[in-house]
C-alpha cells in the first residue's frame, strides 16, 4: 500500500493545526522551565519548530499585481 501524497486541507483546517502545533510548543516550554528532561524536550521543540516552518514555506501570500502594495 502506498502513502495518500495528496492532501486536500483547507486555509481553516492549516490554521487549526499550525495554531495546535504553536500550543504544544508553549506546553513544552512550561515542562522545561518546570525542571523536566530538558533535552529529549528539546528535541521535540525543534522538530515542532521545523514543522511550522515547512507549512509557513508552503503557503502562496496574496500580493496585488497592481498598484502600491502596503503589508500590515
């Protein structure tokens, strides 16, 4: 059997999951600063950190093709 290379998500549905990926980020933090192997911890912190990271790279930003573009 081969993996779905496919996956058909919405914008909703890639907020919902960046936004539990930032949350599981804050609660390692809050074991580390609790005194926890910080280590393995850390470990765990990188791959969430390179995870958001790949799904930011993904992302197509609208930007207009006319006209003075103003960001914020």
């Amino acid at each position: 059997m081969k993996p779905n290379l496919k996956f058909e998500l919405s914008v909703q549905d890639m907020k919902i999951i960046e936004t539990a990926l930032q949350n599981k980020l804050s609660r390692r933090a809050e074991r580390i600063m609790q005194g926890e192997d910080a280590e393995i911890i850390q470990t765990e912190a990188r791959e969430i950190r390179k995870l958001l990271g790949r799904l930011h790279n993904q992302k197509n930003w609208y930007r207009p093709s006319k006209g003075i573009y103003v960001s914020g």
